[in-house]
C-alpha cells in the first residue's frame, strides 16, 4: 500500500508538472501577447560588450531579480572575436520592477561589463519612433508603408512625408496624408540644394525611411542628421546598380530577384545590410509582371527592415555588418 500511495502521489506530481509545462510553453510563431498575462508587460533589451564568463548569468539575474520571466533570448558569439551580442525578451510588472528603475539596473549592467550598447524598450510604454519618410515619383513603397502603418503593423509614428516629386492634390497620398493629419513637403531641388531644409524637417525624428528616394543624401546632411537612415535597393546587392535596374535583370536573363534594404552611409549603396528578400522569375515572366515582382519583395523588404529595427533586432557588427536576430 505504501508503495501504491508513493506511486499514486508522483503520478498527480507529473500530471501537475505537464499541465504548468504545456501552459507555458510558447509555440513557434505563436504572437507573445498571447502567452502573456494582462497584469504583465513586454520588454526588450539588447547588449554588445566584450565577452567575458558569466554574462548570460547576470543578465538572467536582473530581470528575474525584479520578478521579470524570460520569454526569448538571442546570443552570438562571432568566431575569433572578444564580443558579446544579447537580444532578450522578457515579461514583468511594472508596479514591481518601474521603467525607471529597469534603465538604472541595466546601466548598472553596462558598467559591470563595459558595454558599447545596452538599450532597452517597453513598447507599450515608451514612445513610438518618430519617423520621416522619403519618397520620389514611384509609389508601392510609399503606400505599402502608409498602410501597414494605418493598420498598425509597423509601430512608428510618421512625422512628415517629403517628396522630390510633386503630387496632385487629389492624388491618393495626399488625400491618405490629409485624412490622417500628415504634412507633405515638396521640395523640388537638384541634388543637393536644399538638404538645410530636409535637415530643417527631420530634425525631431528618430530615424528616417528612403521608400524608393531617388537622390542621394550628401554625407555632409548625413554626419549632420547623425541618426540611422534606412533604405530599400532594387536588387540583391551590388547587382543591377544604376537606371532601369528591373530591365537590365529582365534583359540579362535572371531567374533570382530581390531587394536589399540597408543602412545609408556615405559610400553609394554600400551601408551595413538589414535585409534581403529573393522572388523566384522564370521565361513565363513579361517585363510587366517581372516589374510587379521586383516592386512586391521591395514593399515586404522595406516593412521587414523596419520592424526589426523598431523591435530592436538589428545590431551594428564591425564596420560594415549587422547582426541581425
């Protein structure tokens, strides 16, 4: 009997452990809200700093510390390199551990192991990103980005739309832009000739969006802006660079196109990349529908890149790399 009792009880004790198990467990593609109690809240936090033993373990110690969970956690270790990157998502109570203490027990972190980067963000506290966006006369990623805002899938806020190419008042854009109380600005210029201006215009932004801008930013507005400016490329770089980027592909016979979106800096279409998307084409391909291809991974790339970028997954690595989680 005794036996039959230590039995029956380990029994209940593994149905118990299976039961807590499978509530928690988070399945792949599964949203995290969905495994989050309404009490708690979401955070993220980042680190780069030199690698060392133990900084897995201190990290994990903060948050559970201030009875924080962890929900997700990245790390990489680069071959041959005394760095450490960290990307974790946790859960906590901000009753319990408040925003203003999780940035003091981080930056203690950061001077424990001399970090060069411990960012955190608590997206449903902290502002959204201010963002300006840069467009010329094509328009799929313009619009692609105005709607996947409207509908809340890229968590920014748009400051200004500003434009090279001069739009109808009656255009969709501007009718979009009027309905949602964003300025326009036309600033009609050849090259470089009124980036004081666009400065002028970006100035209360956290980083700014080229969705298919064809001029060049000078690297004087560049070191003077001094925040992240990300762009979409029509191609998987450094292919196809130039004009007519899709009809050079088209006329060369590919069967693999792409998008690149990337940071800007001041060498041509050479910045530290974010992301790359590739459409399969074939000879059933005419340029119209070659072109509505290349257009389509360019609007999913661009959207992508942002995301991440808000979600704090993009990293600088090296001089011209990012890590990327």
């Amino acid at each position: 009997m005794p036996l039959l009792r230590r039995l029956s009880s380990s029994l209940q004790q593994v149905v118990k452990f299976t039961n807590r198990s499978f509530k928690s467990l988070k399945f792949p593609g599964e949203p995290i809200e969905s495994s989050v109690s309404p009490t708690l809240t979401h955070g993220i936090h980042v680190f780069h700093c030199p690698d060392e033993v133990g900084i897995v373990a201190k990290l994990s110690e903060c948050i559970a510390s201030r009875g924080g969970n962890i929900l997700a956690a990245d790390v990489f270790v680069p071959e041959k390199k005394n760095v450490f990157y960290s990307r974790s998502e946790f859960i906590f109570d901000p009753i319990k551990w408040p925003r203003e203490q999780m940035d003091e027990d981080f930056f203690k972190l950061s001077k424990m192991f001399n970090a060069m980067r411990s960012v955190v963000r608590v997206p449903d506290i902290d502002p959204k990103y201010k963002v300006a966006v840069l467009a010329s006369k094509q328009e799929h990623c313009l619009v692609d980005f105005l709607y996947g805002w409207q509908e809340g899938k890229l968590p920014v806020e748009i400051t200004c739309v500003i434009s090279n190419h001069d739009r109808g008042p009656n255009s969709h854009v501007i009718r979009f832009l009027e309905r949602h109380g964003i300025p326009y600005h036309y600033l009609c210029a050849k090259e470089n000739e009124r980036e004081e201006e666009l400065l002028e215009l970006v100035q209360n932004t956290d980083f700014l969006v080229l969705a298919r801008y064809m001029q060049i930013l000078s690297g004087k507005f560049l070191r003077s802006y001094g925040k992240d400016v990300i762009n979409i490329h029509h191609g998987l770089l450094p292919s196809f660079k130039g004009g007519k980027p899709a009809k050079q592909a088209f006329d060369a016979g590919v069967k693999l196109i792409g998008a690149t979106s990337h940071f800007v800096t001041e060498e041509l279409d050479a910045g530290p990349i974010i992301e790359q998307m590739v459409e399969r084409v074939s000879h059933r391909d005419n340029l119209r529908t070659f072109v509505q291809k290349s257009e389509d991974v360019e609007k999913q790339c661009l959207a992508k890149a942002i995301k991440s970028y808000c979600e704090l997954r993009v990293l600088p690595y090296e001089m011209n790399k990012t890590v990327v989680f």
